[in-house]
C-alpha cells in the first residue's frame, strides 16, 4: 500500500505528475515521433490533450513491439460457442492478421481518418479487423453484433463510415445470428457505404452483393502479411463507441489514440497484476468497451494471452466458465455481477466440477456487485484464495478509473476501494455541486482532473459532451453516479444518480435494496426503481426473478420485504415487490428505464426496446404490474 499510496501521489500532484505519465506513456508506447508536451489543457473547457507532439500506430505497440521476442507466444486464444472448439494464434499471426486485414482494406480504398464499422461475432478476426483499423489510422466503431439493424444504421450513419466489416453469421449459445442480412438491412439506408468486407464465420450461404461485398475469404489470401504502420497523432481519434444516455440517442464516445492506449494497457497491468504467465479471460464482448479494453488493446499491449469466449454463461451448462478456465489454464477471469449472480441460482455444484486450480485473479466490472455476490465469488469461485478486484469505470473513461489492486489493496465486499493513478476522485453535494471533503460522506462522484483514458468528446456533438459531462459541476467531470465515500476513504458505487431513490426524505441506493434482497435465498436477481408516490415522493418498486423452485405467495412477498426492512431500516421497506421475468439487453444489463416507466404508468413512452434480449417480456411486465398496483 505504501508503494501504491506514493505512485498515486506522484500520478496526481502537479509538481510530479508531468514526469509520471511521461515515463508510462514511454514504457507502454512505442513512439514513431517523441511526445512534446505531456499534457495541455483541461476540463474547463474539454480541450484536454495527452501527448501531444507524439506519432505513435497502436497495433504496433500491441503486436510489433513484442517481436521477435514473443513471435511464438499465444495472443488470443478463441474459445468458440460449440463446447471444445478452440483456436490458438500467436502474437505472430496476430501480427499477419492484422497486416492481411489492413493491406485488404487499403487496396479496397480505404484511408487515414476513414471511419469504419465493425458488426462482428466473438471470433479472432473482429480483434485482427479492430487492429488493422488502427494499422491505418482509421478509427473504428464496433457495434455488438445484437444490435438491430436501425441501430447498426443510425451508428453508420452517425460516424459517416463508408467501410463497414461484418461476418456471414454469428454464434451465441447455439442460436445463429444472421449478421450478414441485417448489415444488408441497414447499409441499404446508408448511402455513403461503398464497400462491405465480409468475413465467414460458418460459411454458410447468406445473400451476396458483388457491388458492394468485399469477400474476405478470397481477398486476404492475397494480401501480402505485412503492412507499414501509418503513424497517428496521440490525440488523434483511435476509435468511436455508442453509448446510451438517460436520453435521446446514443453518444459516440471518442477516444484517442495514445492516451486511451496508456489507459487501457496500464490498468490492465496493475488492476491484474498482469504477469508474463498469465491466461487472461475478459468475458466480456467486444462491442462493449470492457471487451475493447480487456480482450483487446490492455492484454495485446501487455504481451499477455487472452481469451475470446463466443459464447455465453449457461450454453450447453452453468459450468461452462469454469471449463474454460480449467481448460485453458485461466489464471485471470473477468465477468459482471450480472453473470455472477446468475450463475448463483445455479448453487455450487457446477463450479465444484472443476478444478479452477490456475485461477489467482477474479474481476468484476459494470454495475455494483452486491456483498452476496462479491461473496460467492470469492468463496465458491476463488475458494478464498484469489483476489477479487471489482473495478468501475465507464465506456467514457478509457478503462478502470477505481479499483483494488490485487495482493495489495484489502478487499471490502462491494466497494470499488480507491481511485487509479492520475484519477482524483470527488464527492460533490448534487444540489450545490460543492466538494464534500469529510471522509464519510455520500454524494456525486466526480473527477477533479483529466487522465490519459479520459474520452475527449462527443462525436460530432462537442457542446453535448461538455454539456453531459464537465459543464454540470465544473470544472470536473461528472460520473452520472452516486457514491459513499467510507470512514476508510474507500469508494462504494450507489448507482446511477436516477437510481438514486428518494423516499419520505431517505436517500436509498437501489443497490442496497437489491442487495438486500439478493441476500434472501428466494431471490435470483432484483431491479429497484422509484415511482411516483403521493405520500413519499417516491414509492420503492422492487422487481425480482426468484429462484429456481420458489413460488410467489403473500407470505414470502411480505418475507422480503423484512429482509430490506431488517437489513437497512424502515424506510427503505418496498411499496411492491413484483416477481417478474427482468428485461434484460442482450450483454445481460438489465434496462431499469423500462423498469421505471412501467412502474410510474408510462407504459407508452418506453422508448426504444430493440436492444433487448427478449422483446416480449415487456408485455407480461406491463400485465402483472397493472395488476398488482
Ligand atoms: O453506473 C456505473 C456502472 O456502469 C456505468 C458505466 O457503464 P458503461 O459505460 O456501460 O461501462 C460498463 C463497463 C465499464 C457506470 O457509470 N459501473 C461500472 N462499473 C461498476 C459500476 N457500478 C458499480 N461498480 C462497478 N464496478
């Protein structure tokens, strides 16, 4: 701790963080140009800049840097959706890929500063497609393959790509996803597409466009396997990624090039502990921002081995993380609470079946993992020797912003601990916006200073982002969270600040109640929303899925909602606890907006529900609320 507290403290002070981030930003980059400057700028203004000066191309710091040395080595092991079928390229054929891709791309007409977007399966070549991208200077826009074909088109359209790469299907737990056809769908309404690149993934037959359809399969052969790295500016745009907002559409969060490299990398190194041994499995996809970070450019620029998993918790059984850890020998596994926590309600027997020997590091991202969870993780998943790093951050920061760091930090269940180096975490009051600086406090959270991973704009929208993000408190940034800072200085995430609840004057962290009744054995996964209440201001509507073999009835309604009473106070009792099926978006992350519209009655303006996994549950949603209201 006292090594951390000192680096820290150098990655933060003024006087010293200036020769800090250059000395990183030197360790983990290759540079083609020395940087100038450090870092200019600022959030007064949202003209911050890493860097600057530096010409720098990323898949050379994540593939050429490590050779000849590591030519041989794993870079991507590919554990595909059929149990067992696996793939193994080394840093060398990573480094082929990638040039193949890249020379593809090029002949084709595509050029520096070119936008491009991937909609692409969990396979070895939609990393090779992201790296060939940043080959040749053209930021890429990976959009998770399932997303609907009006959201493909609105990203398409919303970057101005003219290059989009996809694959003829896509595998998910045994369904088959016909990426493909719905490409076709959307491009059809995007008039500046001249080229889409399709890679096989079956191979099977799927409708062609020789106009328009670039068929990898026959053009890669013939591409020569290297390709000169184009050298990019640090501030340059590496790449663009969708996020959603509490309203209107979906941002493209941009990121640069040198900075959100340093970011990735680094975290990747020290939120891990990453060691040249290690197997590391981010199970995440890689149309998310974990899956950029952590499958991709963190472990590649580390030289490290990491894992793509195709397929999903509970295909064909709820053992199967645990098979691929034994398998591929995973010292390092990286999920969400999400995960967790389904595979909770599965109890312990199909993680006993395997050995899980290799694992050391166990890391969870995305929402608050409640101490149940947390629990059961290190427990029954770590048998009580690995540690657990629960790491927030954002798609807009770049990569983790607080977090453990493992061996090293001492664990508190639930906490996301103390912020990474160059992060100055602050708890704002979110009436007045001033710092509240006593240690235990709740509040806003906010950083007060820029960090290389920190996204510097909004694509095409500046005045959105600086609107979003740094103008709501100056002059910080602002998380959108709400938070606890404890008597130890540590850091609990309360939630999104409209998953705050504010009952009869209590404020309540819908994490707390779901916590609270994730503890109860009955129930698998809970949502808490607010809703409008004459009395309180705000009513606690607790939705939950129980577990397998339990039945709704009065009598265990009425049990847990003592188990919220008994585990934080009266107040925090739920108004309705409703069992119900979670509308859930297809990377698991339940839309609590559709949780609250129903529950306030405004079932007519939910919005967009296309993203979620199953449609359908809206409906019986709807149906079973009405009736218990
Ligand atoms: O509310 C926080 C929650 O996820 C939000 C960011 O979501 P997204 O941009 O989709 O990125 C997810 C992957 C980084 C945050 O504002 N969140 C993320 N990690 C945690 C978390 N909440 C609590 N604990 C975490 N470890």
């Amino acid at each position: 701790m006292d090594d951390y507290r000192k680096m820290y403290e150098k990655s933060v002070n003024p006087e010293t963080a200036e020769a800090f981030w250059g000395e990183q930003a030197t360790r983990f980059i290759d540079w083609i140009r020395p940087f100038d400057t450090v870092r200019m700028g600022g959030f007064e203004v949202g003209d911050h800049a890493w860097f600057v000066g530096g010409q720098m191309n990323v898949s050379s710091s994540c593939l050429d840097k490590h050779l000849p040395k590591l030519a041989s080595k794993p870079a991507i092991v590919w554990e595909a959706d059929e149990p067992g079928t696996c793939e193994t390229l080394t840093y060398l054929d990573v480094l082929h890929g990638t040039c193949r891709i890249a020379n593809a791309l090029k002949v084709t007409g595509a050029a520096k500063g070119d936008f491009v977007t991937i909609y692409m399966p969990m396979m070895p070549d939609t990393a090779m497609a992201m790296l060939a991208c940043t080959r040749i200077g053209a930021p890429h826009t990976v959009v998770f393959a399932g997303f609907t074909a009006s959201s493909l088109r609105d990203r398409i359209l919303d970057s101005q790509s003219k290059w989009v790469l996809t694959s003829d299907v896509g595998k998910r737990g045994s369904k088959t996803i016909k990426l493909k056809e719905i490409t076709d769908a959307a491009v059809s309404q995007c008039p500046k597409v001249q080229k889409i690149f399709v890679f096989k993934r079956t191979g099977e037959e799927v409708p062609t466009n020789r106009d328009v359809d670039v068929h990898m399969d026959e053009l890669l052969p013939k591409m020569r396997p290297y390709c000169p790295p184009t050298p990019v500016a640090a501030e340059d745009t590496l790449f663009t990624l969708y996020t959603s907002g509490s309203t209107g559409k979906p941002k493209g969060v941009a990121h640069a090039a040198a900075g959100y490299l340093l970011q990735a990398a680094m975290t990747c190194l020290y939120s891990f502990d990453l060691r040249e041994t290690d197997v590391f499995a981010c199970v995440a996809d890689v149309g998310w921002i974990t899956g950029h970070s952590y499958i991709v450019y963190g472990p590649l620029c580390n030289g490290a081995t990491t894992v793509m998993f195709e397929s999903v918790p509970t295909y064909p059984d709820p053992g199967r993380y645990w098979d691929l850890v034994d398998r591929h020998g995973v010292t390092v596994f990286y999920t969400a609470p999400t995960a967790i926590r389904a595979l909770m309600a599965h109890g312990e027997a199909p993680v006993k079946k395997y050995s899980r020997a290799s694992l050391r590091i166990l890391g969870t991202v995305g929402e608050p993992i409640n101490p149940e969870a947390w629990r059961w993780y290190y427990e029954v998943v770590g048998d009580k020797r690995c540690s657990i790093v629960d790491t927030y951050w954002q798609t807009e920061t770049g990569g983790h912003v607080m977090t453990p760091l493992p061996g090293v930090t001492p664990m508190k269940p639930g906490s996301c601990c103390l912020p990474f180096f160059g992060v100055v975490p602050k708890v704002l009051d979110s009436q007045t916006g001033a710092e509240l600086r006593e240690t235990a406090v709740d509040g806003v959270l906010a950083f007060g200073q820029s960090w290389p991973g920190a996204c510097r704009t909004v694509w095409g929208d500046h005045e959105r982002y600086m609107n979003t993000y740094l103008l709501p408190y100056p002059p910080n940034y602002f998380t959108g969270d709400g938070c606890r800072r404890d008597e130890d200085g540590y850091f609990w995430i309360m939630g999104r600040i409209d998953d705050v609840l504010n009952t009869s004057g209590h404020r309540i962290g819908t994490a707390e109640v779901e916590s609270a009744l994730v503890a109860h054995q009955a129930v698998a996964q809970a949502a808490t929303v607010g809703y409008p209440h004459d009395i309180k201001g705000q009513g606690i509507c607790c939705y939950l899925e129980l577990t397998k073999g339990y039945e709704e009835s009065p009598e265990l309604i009425k049990e847990l909602k003592g188990a919220v009473r008994s585990a934080i106070g009266p107040f925090a009792t739920p108004d309705l606890i409703i069992a119900v099926p979670l509308p859930k978006t297809r990377s698991g992350k339940i839309m609590r907006r559709i949780l609250r519209k129903v529950a306030a009655g405004e079932e007519s303006q939910l919005g967009d529900v296309t993203t979620l996994a199953d449609p359908t549950v809206v409906d019986a949603l709807i149906t079973k609320v009405k009736k218990v209201q």
